[in-house]
C-alpha cells in the first residue's frame, strides 16, 4: 500500500538497513515534513562520499498521494572529511501513489553527481546500474514482515 511505502521512505534513521550503499544517515534538524540529514555512502569502485540534505515532504495521505523532495544543503552538515569526497551536486524526489488496491506507483527523480573526479558517462551508468537496485530495496523491506517502524 501507498501508506506503508510512504512510512518507508519516511524513516530516513533507518535507511543504513536496506538502502544500498549507505553507511550512515544522521538527522541533523527536524520539523513538521522537513528534516535535514547528513549522509555517507561507500559506493564499488570509488571513494567513500559524504553530504548533507534538506528534505521536504508533502503527504496526503486521505488521496494516496506522498511526495518527497531534496537538495544538497552541505553548509548546514557538518564540516567536509579529508578521508570523503563531498557530493555537491544531489538533488531529488519521491512520489509515491495508491494505483489500484494493493497497488503503489513509485517514481524517484534524481540529478545528482557523485563529485570527485568521475566522468559523467560513468556516474549516469552507475546510477542507471543501481537504479533497480534502489527499487527492490524498498520492495524487499515493504515485504518484510518484520519489519515495522518505531
């Protein structure tokens, strides 16, 4: 259901659990659909990265309709690491949508670049490449019945 994925999406604490790459998300501010968060990941093949975002978001939940949207805010994270690189560039969105009883449409955007000093034809297939990945994270923790939000 489009309410369970919201939830998911939602609880950004728990993201180290299931997203790929992800090494740790730590809630900096947070208030009423807006929280900033500053993220690590450890990605194959490149160095670890680090940034921090403003996240909004917009439920309505009574329509089945939740989007999400974030962008790079890193001057109000913490200071750049000399062992990270620091992503300037992420920007992005989830929609989520009830499509039908027992079923959720799912649509992220992102434009993002990992920063350092990767070309663009590689960064676009990494992210085309994780892309399904992302996906089946989030299907797989919807499917877990273990799962459950504190």
């Amino acid at each position: 259901a489009a309410d369970k994925v919201w939830t998911i999406i939602e609880d950004v604490e728990k993201y180290i659990e299931f997203m790929p790459y992800l090494t740790e998300v730590t809630v900096l501010s947070r208030k009423p659909n807006r929280l900033i968060a500053y993220h690590r990941f450890d990605a194959p093949l490149i160095s670890k990265r680090d940034y921090t975002l403003t996240i909004t978001s917009s439920p309505k939940s009574k329509e089945g309709h939740f989007f999400r949207h974030w962008i790079t805010t890193n001057e109000k994270g913490p200071a750049p690491k000399e062992d990270l690189v620091r992503v300037t560039i992420c920007e992005g969105s989830w929609t989520i949508e009830k499509a039908g009883p027992k079923k959720t449409r799912l649509i992220y955007w992102a434009h993002t670049h990992p920063g350092g000093f990767i070309p663009n034809w590689i960064a676009n297939k990494a992210n085309s490449v994780s892309l399904p990945d992302l996906y089946d994270a989030i299907e797989n923790r919807a499917k877990d019945p273990s799962w459950k939000r504190d």
